[in-house]
C-alpha cells in the first residue's frame, strides 16, 4: 500500500512542481528585462516623529509594474532577485534612483530628510556596498549622510562577523544603519551592542499585535527600552491605527512608519503634499 501511495503521491506533485518551476522561470525571465523596460520604480513612505508626526525621512521601496500583469510585490520578487543573482543590478539601480531622488528633493529646498534603501544579504555579502555608496554620492554630489541602510535582523546576525565592518565602513561615511523587522530573527545581545547600528526598526507583527496581546505590547516595550540602553533610535514600522500611534508615543517610541500616517507613493506625490 505504501508502495502505491508512493506512486501516487510522485504522480499527483510532479505537475505541481513543475508549474511552479515554469512561474519561476517566468518571473525570472521578466525580471531580467524588467530593468531595461523601465517597469522598476521607487515609490517613499514617510517616517514622522512620534511627538508631532512632522515627517523626518523616507523609506524607499521598490515597486515593479509589470503592465497588463499588474504590480508585483516585492516580497515575491525580491527572493527571485536574489537566487538568480540579478538582485545586484537591481540594488544598484535603487541606489542610483533613490540617490538621483534625495539630490533632486535638495536643490528643490525641500531639505535634508534622509531616504532609506533596502539592503539584501546577498549584496551585502557579495557587492562592496562602501564603494558604491560613496560613489553614487560622489556622482549626485550629496552627502551620505542623507542615506540610511535597512538590513534585515536575520540578514545581520547570520554573520555577524563579516556584517559588522561592512555596517562600520558605512557609518563612518555618514551613513545610518538601521536593522529591519527587528524581533524575528535571534538577536544576539551581545552582537547587538557591539555592532555599528544607529536605529532598530520593530517588526510590524508586534505593533499590529500589541493592541490585543499584552505579550506582543510588552515585546514592543522592551525593545524601545533597549534601544535607549544602547543609545539607538527605534522606529515602529506597520503603525495602523492612531491608537497604535498614541500607545507608541507613550512608551517612548521615537519614530513612527505606517499607513495610519502615509502609504508609499511615488516622488511626484511627496511633492504635491509638500506643497499642499
Ligand atoms: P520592509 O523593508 O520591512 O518594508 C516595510 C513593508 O511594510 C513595505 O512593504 C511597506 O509597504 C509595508 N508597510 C508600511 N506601512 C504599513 C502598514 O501600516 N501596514 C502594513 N500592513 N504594511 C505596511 P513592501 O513595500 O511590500 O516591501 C516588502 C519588503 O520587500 C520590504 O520589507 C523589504 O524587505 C523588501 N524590499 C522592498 N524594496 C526593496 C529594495 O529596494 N531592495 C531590497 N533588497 N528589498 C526591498
Ligand atoms: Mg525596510
Ligand atoms: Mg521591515
Ligand atoms: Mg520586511
């Protein structure tokens, strides 16, 4: 019986693996031309301060509309990106976007708030972020002290040994270092403070538990205590509601990020709310 089970069972998946293996391989296909095609953009959301939600930078995150197909997120394409290797032309056009964006936000006056980019595993291990960093800053004349670098917690403490000069090379050039979806992965305390990290950004998992979960709260509070102990930032991501918003604030929270105040949108709606 196990033998015709067996049977069965390779006869009833294959198919299923190999459209998953053909959507893939399309996905992939798409995506190598996606760069060319100009479907790749940028859209920002604001980060507000907790105390009177006046904006203070920006969170760039990319977005790929593949026309009749629609967007696809990130969180999909992303990992396609990685494993066929393409997430370093495509790290290198954020930059260079993101980049060209904060230079132009500048000569326009609209002053010196800092965009965030998001920094893959992958180019953290294998591009010399350092170099491209400084040189992009170089090329659009502006200080790398307008960037901030989001790494994933997981991302970091996997090698906390080769991570940690990468993460010190772009601060001393000004750049701020900020771990993403802080509180999933394992944080090694001991890691944590001796890295070069200047703000932790809480997982939204916890903020868009913590008005039901008392655990979830206390999660929440303990890592905005812990960012004051080590003398970093904290920034809520996925902030919903104004109850969440308010609550934060409370405990001390300093910057907020979350639909409750903007989604991301494109550059061309930041400017018009500006001058709203
Ligand atoms: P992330 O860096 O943690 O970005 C935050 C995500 O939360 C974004 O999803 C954002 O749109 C979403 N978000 C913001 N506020 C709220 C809220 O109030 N509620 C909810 N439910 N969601 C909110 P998005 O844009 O789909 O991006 C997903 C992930 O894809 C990002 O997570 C990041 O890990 C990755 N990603 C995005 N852009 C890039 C990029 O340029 N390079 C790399 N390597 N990864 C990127
Ligand atoms: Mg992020
Ligand atoms: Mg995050
Ligand atoms: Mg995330």
């Amino acid at each position: 019986a196990a033998k015709s089970a067996g049977r069965n069972a390779f006869h009833f998946f294959r198919p299923v693996f190999a459209e998953q293996a053909r959507r893939r391989l399309e996905l992939e296909l798409a995506l190598r031309e996606a760069v060319d095609r100009r479907e790749l953009s940028l859209h920002y959301q604001p980060k507000v301060a907790a105390s009177d939600h006046s904006v203070v930078g920006f969170e760039a995150l990319l977005r790929w509309n593949r026309g009749e197909e629609g967007f696809v997120p990130p969180d999909r394409f992303i990992p396609v990106a990685e494993d066929c290797g393409l997430i370093g032309q495509i790290g290198a056009w954020v930059l260079a976007e993101a980049c060209g964006q904060v230079a132009r936000w500048h000569r326009e006056g609209h002053g010196w708030q800092r965009v965030a980019i998001n920094v893959s595993a992958r180019q953290l291990a294998h591009d010399d972020l350092v170099g491209m960093i400084r040189e992009e800053c170089g090329r659009q004349e502006i200080s790398p002290r307008l960037l901030e670098v989001e790494v994933t917690e997981s991302c970091v403490m996997a090698n906390p040994e080769q991570t940690g000069p990468i993460l010190k090379g772009l601060r001393d050039m000004g750049v701020s270092v900020a771990i993403d979806d802080f509180g999933t992965g394992h944080s090694s305390l001991a890691y944590l403070r001796r890295l070069p990290v200047d703000v932790i950004k809480i997982d939204r998992s916890f903020i868009r538990e913590a008005g039901e979960d008392a655990s979830a709260e206390a999660i929440v509070k303990t890592i905005v205590d812990l960012s004051r102990t080590l003398d970093m930032g904290v920034v809520a991501e996925g902030v919903e509601t104004f109850e969440q918003a308010e609550m934060l604030a409370g405990i001390g929270c300093g910057i907020l990020q979350g639909y409750c105040f903007a989604r991301p949108m494109p550059a061309s709606e930041i400017e018009r709310r500006w001058d709203e």
